[in-house]
C-alpha cells in the first residue's frame, strides 16, 4: 500500500512540475561565448551543439577566417575562426594554435540553418536572458548585417549580438575560396 502511495505521490509531483514548466517563460534566449576577448550572443534558436576542440583539417585557397574541416559526430563541418570574420575586427590578431586553449570550442550552426559549419569561439560564458541587457543604439550602416545590434549588461559590459541565420545566408560567408 505504502509503495501506491509514493508512486501517487511521484505522479502528482511530476505533474506539478510539467505544468509549471509549461507556463513559467523562456528565461535564456542567449548563448553566451567569448572571442579575441569580445563578449559575444548567439540566439539559442539559431545554435547548434556545442563542441571541445578537435584536430582540424586545413584547407588550401580559403580565406583567412576558413580555419578547415573537422569530423564531428560523423559529419565534415566547416570551421570558421569567428574573431577573423569582417566586422569582428581580429584582422592581424594570432590564428591557428596559437589560440587554441584548452577552453575553445565549437558552436555548429543550427541545423535548420542549412550550412555544416562550426563557429570557433574562445570559451563559453554560459546563457543569458535577454531582461538583463540594454540596447546600445542604433548598428553602424556599414556593420556586416549579422552583426545584429550592440549590447550592455547590468555589469556595464558590452556584448555583441549575432544573427547567426543572417550569417548562413551571407554570399561572402558561403564563398569561402580565396
């Protein structure tokens, strides 16, 4: 009889805890990385799985910030050094190994994305809510448009945001031949 009752008891506590869960809100929308010492968000909907560093293949007549390619999970996916990136303004700053630390890591491009490429950042910094950044003002006109918009947090730190689905899309992202 006892062990009726726990499970009775368990069922109604799990029902508990799924309905709160279904109204309670969406508190991260961010995931939150760190490259070449730029605060950086990711939209959550837009990353991928998130990957430690692995060997990686390179590959000849690709530009700069085209790191190469790595097996990951089975799949060849692209690495891009994201610090290298236009607009992220690393020109010039170290590549290769050495900055690969032991907190790299490799952020893939959701899916539904349509691209098997890897976002090389520096080390992560977990998720943010979206509650806890103000706006910076308006993104320079000649920004590449997936630098989506300028943030500050409560510390008074300065994150950028990227739309990683806008990133997918860009001609020059996709054109990686030098």
């Amino acid at each position: 009889m006892a062990n009726r009752q726990s499970l009775k008891d368990l069922q109604e506590r799990l029902a508990k805890r799924l309905s709160a869960a279904k109204t309670q809100a969406i508190t991260a929308s961010w995931l939150a990385v760190e490259v070449g010492g730029q605060k950086c968000l990711f939209p959550l909907v837009q990353s991928g799985e998130i990957f430690p560093w692995t060997v990686v293949q390179t590959v000849p007549y690709t530009k700069p910030w085209y790191v190469g390619v790595a097996s990951l999970r089975g799949g060849l996916h692209g690495v891009v050094d994201l610090l290298q990136l236009p607009g992220m303004g690393g020109a010039g700053t170290a590549t290769g190994s050495d900055r690969v630390s032991s907190e790299s890591r490799l952020v893939s491009l959701h899916s539904a994305l349509g691209v098997n490429a890897v976002l090389w950042v520096d080390r992560l910094l977990g998720l943010r809510n979206p509650s806890t950044f103000t706006a910076l003002g308006v993104r320079p006109p000649d920004a590449p448009l997936y630098l989506a918009r300028s943030l500050i947090d409560r510390d008074g730190q300065t994150w950028q945001e990227l739309d990683l689905q806008v990133l997918a899309a860009e001609p020059e992202f996709l054109a990686i031949a030098a």
